[in-house]
C-alpha cells in the first residue's frame, strides 16, 4: 500500500465528472488500498478516487455510525464502517433536508454550511463488482451525498449557503 497525493481546487479533475469502473481488477484493489490508506492518514472520513487524480466512479468512507448523535462521553467509541463504493447511484433521498458542516481535503481551510438530505438510499458496486446497497441517515448520508458530487465534479462550496475559514474551535471532519 502506498499513500497517493490528494490534489487541490482549481485542479481540473475535481471539476470532472468521473467515469464508470469496469475492470476489478489487481490495479483497481491497489488503488482502494492506497485511497483507504490516504484517506486514514490524511485524516478524512470520506476520500473520492478524484481527489487523488484518477478520474473513476470510486469512493472510500470510514465514519462511526452514530457519532452525530449526543450521547453520554464515557460511552465507549462506536465501531468504525468501512464502506468500498463504484459507480454509485442514488435511489431514494428523503423530502426532509438538514444543514450541517462539511469540509473537504481537496479545499483546505474553508468550511461551510451544505444542506444534504437527512436519509437516502444508495446502489454501487463493492471492490469485487457486486451490487449492494445501503441505507443511510445522518452524518452518514451526509458523507455519502458529500463522495458522490466529487464523482460528478461538484464541491461543497458549489451547495454551501455560506463558507468560512474554520476557526480553531471548529471541528469539522473533512473528506
Ligand atoms: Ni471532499
């Protein structure tokens, strides 16, 4: 495994819209390795195959489910998912919409205020080329709607009502 070079706006790629994967084959295991590794290391929850220059319908995220919710702090840390997805579509997406804050490592210091819709329903292809679906609320579904646009060109700062340089009290996961 190896770490790849997230590229930054204006690169062009960011602004393409990626095309579907349809070789699973040893080099396209190698390159959601490497995007999982980045993704780790950089650290984000979510990392679009864009970001790191290669133009394909792919996306890795790794977030907590639940991790949006309050809860009590000693509460043990909820596992982490790990989801592999390839030419993701979205099925269903809830009426009801929330706002939230989303950054992104392809736009270093800017966050903004992004409305998402708070449920959807996603299909793709794991690493392997089988279909699965998944359905998702929350901060979830935020990250998924966040990995998605990159793979169409769209950035966060396109849906932001306003974006702003984070403070240090701003702690907002990126991807
Ligand atoms: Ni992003």
């Amino acid at each position: 495994m190896a770490l790849r070079e997230i590229v930054f706006l204006p690169e062009p790629i960011l602004r393409r819209k990626a095309k579907p994967v349809t070789k699973f084959d040893k080099d396209l295991q190698t390159l959601i390795d490497d995007m999982i590794e980045t993704m780790r290391e950089a650290p984000g929850v979510g990392l679009a195959a864009p970001q790191v220059n290669i133009p394909q319908q792919l996306a890795v995220i790794e977030y907590a489910e639940g991790d949006d919710e309050e809860e009590n702090e000693d509460a043990p840390p909820k596992p982490k998912k790990l989801f592999v997805i390839i030419n993701p579509e979205i099925t269903r997406a809830s009426e009801e919409k929330v706002m939230g804050v989303e950054g992104c490592l392809s736009i270093p210091g800017l966050i903004g205020e992004v409305e998402r819709h708070e449920a959807i329903q996603v299909k793709a292809l794991n690493r392997h080329g089988n279909p699965v679906k998944f359905k998702l609320d929350g901060w979830m579904a935020r990250i998924f709607q966040h990995e998605i646009d990159h793979l169409n060109g769209v950035l966060f700062t396109d849906r932001a009502t306003q974006v702003w340089k984070p403070s240090e009290d701003d702690q907002t996961e990126l991807d």
